[in-house]
C-alpha cells in the first residue's frame, strides 16, 4: 500500500526555464552557447548541489571561459529571473495530503538557487519534510540519497512514490524498491500518480 509521495522540485514543483532565460538575457546565439557551456557544460553546477561554495565554484566558471566573465557572472546574479512557481503545486500537495497520504521532496538542490527566489519554495511548510541535496553533499540519481531520505523519515520504499523529471532519478527509485512516475506535465503526472494509488488501494 502506498502511503508516502515523494516529489523533485526543478521542473515538478518549480519551473526552471534556464534556456528561455539566459536567451532572452545575452540575445547573441554565440554568446548564449559559451556562457552557457561554461555555467552547464563543465560540470561545475552541479558542484552547487553538493554544497560546494558558490563564489569557488563561479570563479570555476569564469576560468573555463575567461573572454566572457562579465556575462557568466551577469546570467548567475539574476538567476531568479528563470525560476517560477507551479500554480498547481499548492493544491496538488494539499490535495494528496487530505487523501491521507505523506508529502516529502527529494531535490538537487543549492543554497544559492534556494536564496536567490525562496518564494517559489512557499508550498514547502505544508510537506512533511524532505532532503535538499546541498545539505547531505549527495545527489540523484546516487543511491544513497534515496536511502537517506528513507533512514530519516522512516520509510518503506515499496510503500513510497517518487516523482522525478529525469529518468535516470526515476530508475534509481526504483531500482531502490520505489515506484516511480517520469514527470512530463502536470496532467501526465497526476493521471499516472492517480493510476498508482488506485492500484495499491
């Protein structure tokens, strides 16, 4: 029987729109494709998810394309500007909530993406808890966080659904003994989350 939802924010709960952003910001095709292999291509993004200090790991990025500092450094001081909220991220929590069920999140996550806009996190108090990637210097799809979020909140993962927009952090779920929904939309998402529930009674 289910009875744990466990949800990814970027993209599930919160919309990370980065390419339209950072087009819009530096206009220039050429441009747009350095900055961005710099903050992207390299890796060192994903270092924020670990926990890594964001100026160290800036100062990574501006290294990798030196010609073009002052743009890396203009797209990562208004980040904000590509993160919104999900209109239906409220009450779909609330609404698996009033069914019964528990609410946590399991998300690559940095400090730096959580201060830069911590309103599109509003629908946080209202889950019971969750695990920040940042915060544990692990990510998905490693199998250990998953295991982590487990040990902490006390969880069975045959009783636990997890919702992801990348494959990889589904499979690895269920690898683990969770079932799994590839998030694609909102509609897509809830149907086959639906479709679960019924299942397990």
């Amino acid at each position: 029987m289910i009875k744990t939802i466990i949800f990814d924010i970027g993209n599930v709960l919160m919309d990370w729109h980065f390419k339209t952003y950072i087009k819009g910001l530096l206009k220039d095709d050429e441009l747009v494709k350095k900055v961005t292999g710099a903050i992207y291509g390299t890796g060192y993004w994903d270092e924020l998810d670990f926990g890594v200090d964001a100026e160290e790991v800036f100062g990574r990025m501006m290294e990798a394309e030196p010609d073009y500092k002052s743009e890396i450094r203009l797209v990562l001081d208004h980040v904000s500007e590509c993160m919104d909220k999900k209109e239906y991220a409220i009450p779909w929590i609330k609404s698996l909530k009033e069914r019964g069920y528990k609410v946590l999140y399991l998300s690559n996550y940095s400090e730096y993406v959580m201060q830069a806009k911590p309103e599109v996190l509003d629908f946080l108090p209202l889950m019971d808890g969750g695990i920040f990637s940042c915060y544990v210097g692990m990510t998905k799809p490693d199998p250990r966080i998953y295991h982590r979020l487990c040990q902490e909140y006390g969880l069975v993962p045959e009783e636990c659904v997890f919702i992801d927009d990348r494959p990889e952090n589904v499979q690895a779920a269920m690898d683990y003994g969770m079932k799994g929904v590839c998030f694609n939309d909102f509609e897509q998402a809830s149907r086959e989350l639906n479709g679960l529930l019924l299942a397990s009674g």
